[in-house]
C-alpha cells in the first residue's frame, strides 16, 4: 500500500492527503465493473465486424490505461489550471466539432465522429464538461466585479454551443447540457421564476426538435405512439433484464447480448441486467448514485463560487448522463445512442469522462491552500 507523510511537500502526497478517496475509489470500481462488463459483451459484436473475439476489449484496456492518466494528472491541477485547461479544450473540441460538418461521418443519422491519425474521436463528448467549467468561471466573475457581463457571455456561450450541437445533430447532449446550464444560472441567483420560464422555453424547443429532426422524431414516436411495439434493440435490452432476473445467468452466460448490436456501448448496462441479475445493477445505481450526492455536497459547502458552480454543474452532469441511459436501456424514455459514463466501450467517452471526473476531484480537493484557491 502506497503511504505519504502528512509532513511531505510533493505534489503528489498534497493531493493524496486532499483528494476525496470515497469519490476515486468509486470511480475505480465503476472502471473495473465496466471493463469486466466490456471483456463480456464484446466479442459477439467483435465477429459481426470481422474482428478477433477480444478485438475491442483490448483496445479498451488501452483507453483505460490513458483515462487513469487524464484522470489521476487533471485531479492534482490548481484552480486556476482547471479553468485555464477548460478554456484551451473548449476552443479546441468546439474547432473540431466545426469540423465534423465538413469532414465528419454519419451513423444512425447524425455526423459526430471525425477520424484523426486513424483514431475516431467524438469532440462533443469533451464539449459538455469544458462548458460546464467555463460557464462557471463566467457567472463568477459576474458576481465578482460588477461591470463584468459574465451572465450574458455565458448565455452566448451556451447558445453557441446547443447551435453546433443541434447541427450535428445531437439531441440528448444538448438536452444534458441546457438542464445543467439552466442549473448553474439557479445555483447563480436566477429568480426561480425565470429558471421555470426557461424550463418551459426548453419544452417547447423539445417539441420544435421533434417536428425538425426526423432521428429524433422517430425515436419519440417509437415511444410514445408504437402501440407496445418495441425497436429491436429495446425489445432485446428487456429481454436481457427479464432473462437475468435477479441473480443473472452468470458471467459471460448471457444469450441476449448476442443479439443486441450496441450491447458493449449503450447497452452495456442491459448485459449487467442478463449476466449479473438485480443485485449487480443496484450496486452500479449505488455507486453512481454516491458520487453524484458526494461531489455535489463537496462543492455547495465550499465557500468558492467557481468551485459552487462548476463542481455542482459537473456532478449534476455526470448524474444525468448515466440516468439517460439507464432509462433508455430500461425502456423509461426514448433511447439516446448516450453512453454510461466509464462503463460502455468508446476512447472519447472514457477518456471524456475522465477529463470530467479530474476536473471534479481537483474542485473537491479539501484543505485546498490559498494559492490552489487563487483563479
């Protein structure tokens, strides 16, 4: 077991002595669930592509290896660095995100996806916590100083950001990301009034969504008017769940992920449902559920606006991706093609989650000195 002195001044043992450990360690098992839950979805999908059986289990032990990087090296930034890395990044990944107009491929109706050096990567996965800090750093600094127009530049921000998201198109990020930013403005003042407004406003524009966007308007309708008449990927996910029942079939016993196309991806939590039973998708519930209520309560109670309003907003973020997709694997909304964080198989997804959960860990560092404070 690796021990620092409390007395050290390394890097490293100020952040093991200041890191929320309950938080790391959770994530740690999440990883650790979700590769286990790869290595047993995988291969079936493997030999319908052609590939050897441990095709993509191998190169997701790969972008685990450099997600641990991402998330152990931006865990131990100062504030400041936090907020500077998620300007430089946003910039970045909102280039590229123009890019994939122009230079991206198309799967299951929207344009996502850009090839770089051979390695497909998805920028609005890193779009979504960048925002979030950013936003953040915006609504403080407009309670700081008073000719400051935070408020306003994080509206065009946002506004800015939904914009490429919807030509993409990509509904469900855009839905995470106006529920968080509409949360950031609350925990910032906004009269509830205004935020209910706004809440209404983003009905409304759900409803506009599904007149406009046909992908969109044909998962709803498979919803809300088929009449019982499930897509075959939710009929399968079900079914995965009714063949687990409550103790699962067993590890890599499972039938149903045979059939299911996007069983190591979006579905993954439906192999947990048939290979594990009940018992195995509470604990990940749990866990997921523990580091959301945690982190969240790490940042209300600090004192820093930025951490208040970014820590909230990158919890609350990481919570309602995973209940998305959870719900839709459970048939409890339409399904999203959003992944469950650390869990389904994807280097943009992993390696943007822990882009995101760094980032989280470095605001809910305790003790944090002066300088770590001073952004």
């Amino acid at each position: 077991m690796v021990t620092f002195s409390r007395l050290s001044k390394s890097r490293i043992a100020n952040w093991w002595w200041t890191v929320d450990k309950v938080t790391l360690g959770l994530l740690l098992l999440i990883v650790f669930i979700g590769a286990f839950l790869v290595f047993s979805a995988s291969p079936p999908v493997a030999r319908t592509n052609n590939f050897s059986d441990y095709h993509f289990i191998k190169k997701q032990i790969v972008f685990i290896f450099g997600a641990l990087v991402v998330l152990l090296s931006t865990s131990m930034m100062h504030l400041r660095n936090i907020r500077r890395l998620a300007i430089i990044l946003y910039v970045l990944f909102l280039v590229l995100m123009i890019v994939t107009l122009f230079a991206g491929y198309e799967t299951k109706g929207a344009s996502r996806w850009i090839r770089i050096c051979g390695l497909t990567l998805q920028p609005s996965e890193f779009i979504k916590p960048t925002f979030v800090v950013v936003s953040a750093w915006l609504l403080e600094g407009a309670k700081k100083f008073d000719d400051f127009p935070g408020a306003l530049l994080s509206t065009g921000l946002y506004i800015l950001t939904i914009a490429m998201l919807l030509m993409q198109p990509d509904i469900g990020m855009t839905i995470v990301v106006t529920c968080v930013w509409g949360f950031q403005l609350f925990l910032a003042g906004l009269p509830l009034i205004l935020v209910s407004v706004l809440g209404v406003f983003g009905l409304l524009a759900g409803v506009g969504a599904y007149f406009t966007f046909d992908h969109f308007h044909e998962r709803v309708h498979q919803f809300l008017f088929s009449g019982g008449e499930l897509s075959y990927q939710v009929q399968k996910s079900i079914e995965a769940f009714e063949s687990g029942n409550l103790l699962g079939k067993g590890p890599g016993e499972g039938i149903v992920k045979l059939h299911l196309p996007d069983a190591h991806t979006d579905f993954i939590f439906a192999v947990a449902g048939e290979e594990f039973g009940v018992w195995l998708c509470l604990v990940i519930i749990a866990a997921f559920a523990a580091i959301v209520v945690r982190t969240l309560y790490l940042s209300l109670k600090d004192n820093n606006l930025f951490i208040i309003y970014a820590g909230s907003g990158l919890a609350a973020s990481f919570g309602l991706q995973s209940i998305i997709n959870m719900s839709s694997t459970l048939h409890l909304i339409p399904t999203k093609g959003m992944t469950l964080p650390f869990m389904s198989y994807g280097g943009s997804s992993i390696l943007a989650s822990a882009l995101w959960m760094g980032m989280l860990l470095a605001l809910t560092r305790r003790n944090l000195t002066a300088e770590d404070k001073d952004i």
